[in-house]
C-alpha cells in the first residue's frame, strides 16, 4: 500500500485577470509571471490572503479572489518561508522561472474560496 505525499496548503489573492488565465488551465496551473513580476508568492494563512484580494486586488482591478491549493511539501521543502512585514504575513518567494516546477508540484485543483469586490 503506498501512502499519499505529504501536501501543505497555501493561498494566492489574485484579481480578475489572474483568475482567467487559471481558468484556463482547467484550474490546474497559475500563469507565468510577467517581466516586472519576478517573484510568485503563494501565502500561508487565508487570512493574509484576503487581506490582499480586498484590501489591494479590489482597489487596483475591482475584485479580488482569494484561492487555495495543495504543493508537494518535498517541493516547498527548498524554499523557506519568508515574513512580508509582520509575523501574520508568511509566504513563499518562488522565482519567476520555477513557475513550471511549482505548477507540476501542485496536487489537484485550485479553487476559489472568497471573492471580493
């Protein structure tokens, strides 16, 4: 009998374009970072996650989601956490060119849990 990888759940806040750009992938993959965006940070806690999508996603494009997934914890294991202005904010800073090896680390689907506007 074979056990199951060991997963650690994370959030993404992402806005409307975002979010079509995963829906495109069958909600499977997050999209690659653009030029100026040199760093994915999937975060830790909801909580941080929809303080982004309402408070920054909704100012800048009208709405904001915020999406849970599942990463292969030997994955995740390479990269350490990384506190963005207060202990209640902990995220991953995943370069811009391993978005293809964190999207193939990714278990399931991701789904959207709170949307904003």
């Amino acid at each position: 009998m074979t056990s199951e990888p060991e997963t650690v759940i994370l959030w993404r806040p992402v806005g409307p374009e975002e979010l079509a750009l995963i829906r495109q992938t069958d909600m499977r993959e997050f999209p690659p970072r653009l030029p100026e965006q040199p760093i994915f940070y999937p975060v830790l806690t909801e909580e941080y996650a929809v303080k982004i999508a309402r408070d920054w996603n909704v100012k800048a494009s009208g709405s904001g989601f915020v999406t849970r997934f599942e990463v292969l914890k030997s994955y995740l294991d390479a990269y350490d956490v990384q506190e963005a202005g207060g202990r209640a904010h902990l995220e991953y800073w995943i370069p811009a060119e391993e978005m293809s090896a964190f999207n193939d680390a990714i278990i399931g689907r991701i789904e959207v849990t709170q949307e904003f506007s």
